[in-house]
C-alpha cells in the first residue's frame, strides 16, 4: 500500500514537472509574461507541489526500509530485519535506486525552495529557471521510472532480506550520502539559474545577487559531504588513507571545484559586473559535472570501489539525458553569451584579476581530474589497458593547488580594480616571512621529506596569516558576516592543507606480528598488546585486542580494535581503534592471526591530520555565515556590498 | 571573446560523449591477461605439493612437447567446476601439471580425491611467487605452453565443455 | 526464490572463493628492517594497483594477493632491487595497468601534456580581460 503510494507520489510529480515546463514555456513566449498572467503564477505553486510529492515519495521508501517491508525487491535486496533501525533508515539509500530517488527528490525540493523563496531575481527570469528545472527533473524521472523504479514488489514475499553492505553500516555513512546530494544535486539550481538567465538574457548583478546565496548552500553541503566521505574512509577501510582519486570521489571533487569557482565568480559579478560569461560557464559546468559524476558512477563504465550496481543500460540511458542537457546549455551558451554585455576592465594588480587567476587554476585542476579520471577509456578505445592513479594526480594537480592557495592568500588583501604591486608586496610581506621562518625549521629539523608536503607545510602557516589579515584593523563587531565568513573558510584552506601536508610527512607506521604481553611502538607510544579476545554485536561477531598505550611518561590508556565478520552478507571488516590528541591521532588495527599465534597489529602515529576535517568543517561554517549574512542583509534592505 | 571559443566547451563535450560511447558499447573485458604470451616461460622451480609426486620447473616444461599448466587451489570453487574437463583433456593425452596456490597437503589430496585428478606433477606455490611471475591473476587459469618452454594461449576462468574446443585447438596449435 | 537462494549461494560462495587457509606471507603485513628500504617499498606499493580489487592499491587493500604482492615487493627490496625495477617487472607481467603511474608514451602524451595545455589555455582566454596601463 504504502509502496504504491510512493510510486504514485513519484508519478505526479513527474506529471506535475511537466505541467511546470510547459507552463514555463508558455508563459515565456513574447506577450505571455507581459502581463499578469494566471500562467506565470501557476509555475511556482506547482514546483512547489513537485517538490512536496518528490518529498513524500522519498519518505515513502524510507518508511518501507524502516518496517522492513520485504515485498518490496528493493528492500529484499538490501536490508535486514535484524540491522539497528538507523542502518535501516541509511539503507534506503544504500542501494542504486534508493540513492537515485534520492537524487530527484533533491532536485524536485531544490526547485521548490527556489518557487517558494526568491523573491530578488526578475519574473521571467525566475519562471525560466524554473522551467529548465522542471526539464532536468523530468529526464531523471523518466529514468527513475522506466528503469530505476524503487517500488517493484516482489513474489513470493522472501523470509529474510539479503542485508545491507557491512561497509556501509556505520553512522558516517549514514550522514555523507545525503549531505553529499544536497550539494551535488543541489548545484542543479545554479544550472537553471543560468539557462534562465541565458534565455532571457538577464545576466547581470542583480541576477549574480539572487543566484549567490543558492551557490552558496549547495557548496556548503558539498564541502561538508566530501569532507565526511573522506573522515569515513580514513576511519573505516582500516589503513589510514583519506584521498585515493577513486572515479567516484573525483565525481564529487569536480563539482566541488566548479562551485567554488562560481562561488567566487558571482560575486565578481554582483559586484563589478564583470567575468558574465566565467559565470555562467562555470554553473553550467558544475552541475554538469554532478550529472557526469552519475553517470559514471552507475555506468560501470570506471571501475571503483564505489560503483554501484553496474548496468550498462541504465548507463546509456543517464548518457542521453547528458547528451539532451549538457549538449543544451552549451548550445544556448554558444548562441546567447555573445549578446551579454561585458564588464568593466581591471588592472592585472587587482581584486578581479586575482579572482580570474583562482578561477583559471581552480578550472585547470577541474581539467585534470577530469581528464585523468577518463583517460582509461581513452586508451582502452586504442586498445591499451592503462590505470591513472595518485602518482598522476598528485604530481600534476598537487602544485597547482599550492600556487592557488598562494593566490587565495594574496586575493582578499587586494582592491577592486586597480591596485598597486607594491603595494601588494608590502602586505604580503610577513606571511611570505613566515613562509621563509617555516621553511628554515622544517629543512634544519625535519630533512627528508617529500618536495610536496614541504611546500604544503611552508605556505600553510603563511597563508593561515594571510586569510587573518583581512580583519586587521577592522571593528570586529562591526564586520560584516560574509567578511567573516570569507576569513574563516580561507583559514580552513590552510588548516587543511596543514593537515595534509603533516600527514603526508610525518606519519609514522608499525606494522608487527605480536603475541600478548609484547610491546612495541611508534612515533612517541609505546604499545603493549595485552590480549585478544572474541565479542559479539547484533549482527557481526568479532575478535578484538585490547592494547594498553603510554605517551612517554604519560597516563596509560586502553584501545581495542576490532576485526570483524558481519552476518548478511557474510563481510570481514576492519574497526580501527583510533586515539585524538591534541597534536595528531593513534590509529591501531588488527588483522590475521598466524601459524605461530602472532596477530598482526597495524600502528600508525598521524601528526595534525584532524587537521584535515577541522579545516573542512571551517570551511563549511565560513560559507554558513556568508550565507547568513547574505540573506540577513537582503531581508533588511541592506546593501549586499561593502568595498573591504 | 571571439565567437568561435564559445564553441570549445561544446565540442569538448562532444569528444566527451564519444569517449565515454566507445567505453559503453565496447565494455572493457574486466579480465587482467598475462602479458607473456609469446614469449618464453620464466625461470622457475617448484617443490612437490603432494608426496610421491614431482614438483615443477621450467625445465621440465622444455622436454620437447606441449603442455597445459593448470593454475588451481583446493580452496578455489570454480576449480571444482572445471575438473571434469581437465580430466577429459589428460584422458585424450595432453599433459596437464598443476601448480597448486597456497595450498596444504591434505586439503589438496582432498580436493583431488573427490574432484578427480588430473595431474602428472603439481607444484606448491605457497606465496604466489610463480603465479605472480607467469602473470596469472587469479583462480583457475589454464596456460599452453609449447615444446620449447614458450607460452602460446593462456584461458582465464574455469574450462567449460564449451571451451573444450578452444583449448585442443591452442594446444594442437602448440605443438 | 531461485533469485533468493542465488543470492545466498552467492553470498555463501564469495569469501571461500576470495581467499586461502594458509596465513598472510611474512612480508605482507610486517616492515623491513631498515626504514630506508622501507620508505621505498611502502611508496612502490601505494602505486601498484590490487589484482582482484576494485580499485585499490596493494597498500591498501585487505584482499590476500594483495598481500602477496606486498610481500613481493619488501623481498624484493630487501634484496637490493630498485622500486622501479620492480614495477618494470610488474608491468612485465600484467600490462601498465597494474600501475597507478600511467606510462610515458605516444599514447599518453596528450595525459601528461595536459597541465601546460590547460594552464596556456586558460591564460590565452584571460588575456582579453585585463586593461594594461599606459606607459608614462
């Protein structure tokens, strides 16, 4: 019952995105939005209607996986009825069709909020944009219900569901696929955005204002969502990494990289009215890249340890609607763009060119991982099997990021339009000292290590300063809040980068064969492996260590990894045993017993790496006060621009 | 900006939906191939696995005719899967030998004793080290390799009888 | 049903098919003696690719030849060889995809060209935006 009601909440709002785009088409033909037209005011209330019905489908399905309906196939195949009720919950997007019903309905509900909210952006412009939601979100539907459907019910109703990945049973995760969607799909809104803006040609302050704040919430979740993936990975996979240029994790780095491009880009835009075409450009880009990302990664076309079942149909059928909406937007920018009229020219010593240059670097690395993630399938056409990994994004991708965040620290001390290269000097001067201080510790005291985590590690610290400099002589209290938000997600840059940096150069690794009663240690700990001894869980029965650790001359304490075998579907997993501390984390697993009763430990010192997330989370939280600040300045009619 | 820019990012695109076509409609044979075919086999030289019966070595594998090298574990499901057909290729003469992976005695006389065997001389691999050198990257792999020590046809996976014909020919071929 | 008891058999079938009785070789999971070596072998093994993975690395990964490999390598160093000896050797066996370092050749150039060409695009299409000051 309740299964049929969701798919049919799934096809009225397919109905109901039609309804929208043929409103919104009609309402835009010369001489239909010239007055006020029942047409015009019916598109909002409907596209908030979709968005209400994407909504209720979605909790349909969760309520199906909650109960552990098990006639439905989509819950046979992926839950339990002996998982704990939130992996339950998680599990109902753990899965192909669950995640990609997911996927609409943050699209659906995006174009909602956008109906229900702005209030700033021109009548037909909004209604344009509107209307190329409602055409994204009906190619997805289609897709959803023609070869996705959620709802299939299965007969005979099977005794017990198959389970859901151990892997993914874990209350991170339950967190990064959401968080990760509102962002990812979320960006769709800036797409719209600007084909409305295109078709009406409207590009311009006033369209970059209302557009900023929609930019904005979507990167933020896409910071936070990324962020978590990469503390999840680094917990749960039990060797310690945070970053493996997986095709899937590349999927949702480029939009990323395109967002924060636009992000900066609007404001150039809202402010000096220039980078129009930059602009549009790069919104249509990122969302072109979460659809790219989609397709990839339900293609099977890349191998990843993050693909979901692979089908190579419902991959040529994400193709089309790739081909129909990226292959759109490109047109309409080819035909339109020319006719936006273009900004104010700047000097090559300024706010805008400094903006340019981080669009231009934050594009090439986009570039990059692009073209590395696909590359494999350039060769594999010519023949040649070949695989792209660290070594290559690292080396290529790694110094241009470090000179981007070398620019990130020059930009915000600049002035619009015309400054002065010594004058640039002059306030740069102490974060470049500081550099040269860091460098000169880190060759006399730590000789050795990679040329990368080098430099990482001597403009981190530099910029950290630079990002700071900003409030320099300001009344703090008297700071706008976007002003504090651009400070504190420039300072997370750097934290991050730190963190990155300190792990790539500093971690120590003990790998042993212990027996209990021995100790042994790395970097600062010793560790003496005390025991081992069998535990079980709801659903997975373990064998966990308990260590006993010291920092020196300091209080004991006890940690105990776990390595564990899940029931359904029967899967080893590792459950590291993880220390903070102020200055980096004590990260233990354990893994096979051998011939002689010696169990293999995995030790691992890591220096400042939560530094990593720290600084993710600041980011996140800089463009949470911009946002606010945004939206609180519009609310009050106040100006959205203070020359800082 | 000149018009035709405006152009790249479709075009690029369009290279885009080609590449990723190409990857689509010609699936990548998810299969890793030994990139030794055609050239000679490797040094190597394995211990017995079981008593009783020789181990293996590349020398042997140059006496002068063909034979198949059958890469298998007792612990290696599709292996079971395959042993009527290695059974049915050592009734019709050719030589089949075995290099056994990570495997131990009992197990493995276990396994031949209710799967049949095969086998004229397996040898114990018990860290991989011949697999990894001859290129094979799992289990079953079945390799021919000719009188002179070359290898000339290497099957990934279990013999199905509807690979019966393949491998005769591979081997016919070898000789 | 049958889809059911395909998917326990299945189920039950995947872990006996992935792995031995035997323990991990002694290399796979403990260090070498002197750091140096193994500083060199662990960065060799983060870019060699796990024959039966996903898409991992054999640094990373729990799969049993993935360990082999680890193995292989330590013994490899241990015994004097040079990392890329060993991923020449590698790729010897198995093709350049066993190695996460895409191979230098005509093939490839257009990968490894990439970062000048991206950077020379971009800084020709930005070349129009700036209003140069006049001299005097």
């Amino acid at each position: 019952m309740i299964a049929e009601a969701g798919l049919g909440a799934l096809w009225l709002a397919a109905a109901l995105s039609l309804l929208q785009l043929v409103l919104g088409t009609a309402a835009l033909r010369p001489g239909g939005g010239a007055d006020p037209n029942p047409l015009l005011r019916a598109v909002r209330p409907v596209a908030v209607a979709q968005g209400v019905l994407a909504a209720l489908s979605f909790l349909a399905l969760i309520w199906l996986f909650l109960r552990t309906d098990l006639s439905v196939a989509l819950v046979a195949a992926n839950s339990h009825s002996a998982k704990p009720w939130l992996y339950k919950f998680a599990g109902a997007w753990g899965n192909h069709e669950g995640s990609m019903l997911l996927w609409v309905t943050v699209l659906a509900v995006a174009g909602g909020a956008v109906a229900l909210f702005e209030r700033r952006l021109r009548q037909d412009t909004l209604i344009a944009t509107l209307a190329a939601q409602a055409a994204i979100a009906l190619g997805f539907y289609a897709f959803l219900l023609v070869a996705s459907n959620p709802f299939t019910r299965l007969s005979p109703v099977p005794v017990e569901g198959n389970g859901l990945n151990p892997l993914l049973q874990d209350p991170g995760l339950s967190f990064h696929p959401p968080t990760l969607y509102f962002g990812y799909v979320g960006i769709s809104v800036a797409f719209s955005f600007a084909v409305g803006a295109l078709i009406t040609r409207d590009v311009g302050p006033a369209f970059a204002r209302a557009m900023r704040p929609w930019v904005l919430a979507a990167w933020i979740f896409l910071t936070l969502g990324i962020t978590a993936g990469s503390y999840w990975a680094y917990y749960e996979l039990g060797w310690g990494g945070w970053w493996f240029w997986d095709p899937v994790e590349n999927a949702s780095l480029m939009p990323w990289l395109a967002a924060t491009a636009l992000l900066h880009s609007v404001t150039v835009l809202a402010t000096r009215a220039g980078l129009r075409a930059w602009t549009i450009m790069l919104a249509v880009v990122a969302f072109s890249m979460s659809m790219i990302g989609t397709f990839l990664v339900r293609s099977g076309i890349l191998t990843s340890v993050h693909a979901f079942a692979v089908d190579p149909l419902r991959g040529a059928f994400i193709l089309v609607l790739l081909a129909l909406y990226i292959g759109g937007a490109l047109t309409l920018f080819g035909l339109r763009v020319h006719t936006v009229k273009e900004g104010s020219t700047f000097e090559i010593v300024s706010r805008e060119a400094a903006l340019v240059i981080n669009n231009l670097l934050l594009s090439v690395i986009l570039g990059l991982v692009f073209i590395g993630t696909l590359y494999p399938l350039v060769t594999q056409a010519m023949g040649e099997e070949i695989s792209v990994g660290p070594p290559y994004f690292n080396r290529v991708a790694g110094p241009i990021a470090l000179a981007l965040v070398a620019v990130m620290g020059a930009g915000p001390l600049l002035r619009w339009r015309r400054d002065d290269w010594r004058e640039l000097v002059r306030r740069y001067a102490a974060p470049v000292l500081i550099s040269a201080a860091a460098l000169l510790l880190l060759v006399l005291f730590a000789p050795g290590i990679g040329i990368l985590p080098l430099l990482g590690l001597t403009i981190a610290p530099a910029i950290a300063a630079a990002s700071v400099a900003p409030l320099w002589r300001r009344n703090l209290r008297r700071t706008p809040f976007f002003v504090w938000g651009m400070v504190i997600a420039h300072l997370g840059i750097a934290v991050s980068l730190a963190g990155m940096a300190s792990e790539s150069a500093f971690t120590k690794e003990t790998l042993i064969a212990a027996s209990p009663g021995q100790t042994t240690h790395v970097g600062p700990f010793s560790v003496r492996f005390d025991s081992v001894n069998p535990i079980a869980g709801p659903n997975w029965t373990a064998i966990e260590a308990r260590l006993t650790v010291r920092r020196g001359d300091g209080a004991a304490f006890a940690l105990a990894p776990q390595a564990r075998m899940f029931s359904s579907p029967p899967t080893p997993t590792s459950e590291a045993a993880i220390r903070t501390v102020w200055d980096g984390q004590l990260y233990v697993a354990i893994g096979e017993e051998d011939e002689q009763g010696r169990w293999q430990l995995r030790l691992w010192w890591k220096p400042l790496v939560t530094l990593i997330w720290v600084g993710g989370a600041m980011i996140a939280f800089g463009g949470l006060l911009a946002l606010l600040g945004r939206v609180r300045r519009a609310r009050r009619g106040q100006p959205q621009e203070v020359l800082t | 900006m000149k018009r035709i820019v405006l152009w790249v990012p479709l075009f690029a695109f369009a290279v885009f939906l080609a590449v990723v076509a190409s990857g689509l409609y010609a699936p990548a044979d998810r299969n890793i191939e030994s990139q030794l075919i055609g050239q000679p086999v490797p040094e190597f030289d394995l211990p017995p696995a079981l008593t009783g019966r020789p181990g293996l070595s590349s020398a042997a594998l140059r006496g002068g005719d063909p034979h198949l090298i059958n890469i298998f574990a007792s612990w290696c499901l599709p292996c079971r899967v395959e042993a009527p057909q290695l059974a049915e290729l050592s009734r019709r003469g050719i030589p089949v030998d075995g290099i056994a992976v990570r495997d131990r005695a009992e197990d493995l006389s276990g396994f031949l004793a209710s799967y049949g065997d095969p086998f004229r001389s397996i040898g114990a691999d018990n860290d991989r080290r011949v697999q990894l050198t001859l290129g094979s990257a799992g289990v079953p792999e079945t390799f021919v390799v000719d009188g002179r020590g070359v290898i000339r046809h290497q099957h990934i996976g279990a013999i199905t009888p509807q690979d019966m014909v393949a491998i005769i020919a591979a081997y016919e071929a070898a000789r | 049903m049958r889809a059911l008891i395909a998917a326990i058999a299945v189920a039950a079938a995947a872990p006996a098919l992935a792995d031995s009785l035997l323990p991990p070789a002694h290399y796979a999971n403990t260090q070498l003696a002197d750091p140096r070596q193994e500083r060199e072998a662990k960065a060799l093994m983060e870019t060699i690719r796990c024959l039966v993975c996903q898409g991992q690395a054999v640094a990373d990964s729990d799969a049993e030849m993935a360990g082999d490999m680890r193995a292989l390598i330590r013994r490899r160093i241990e015994a004097g060889e040079r990392p890329e000896e060993i991923r020449a050797w590698l790729i010897s066996r198995y093709g350049p995809w066993v190695s996460y370092t895409p191979p230098l050749e005509p093939a490839t150039w257009l990968l490894w060209a990439a970062p000048v060409l991206l950077i020379a695009a971009g800084l020709w299409l930005a070349r129009g935006r700036f209003r140069h000051r006049r001299k005097g």
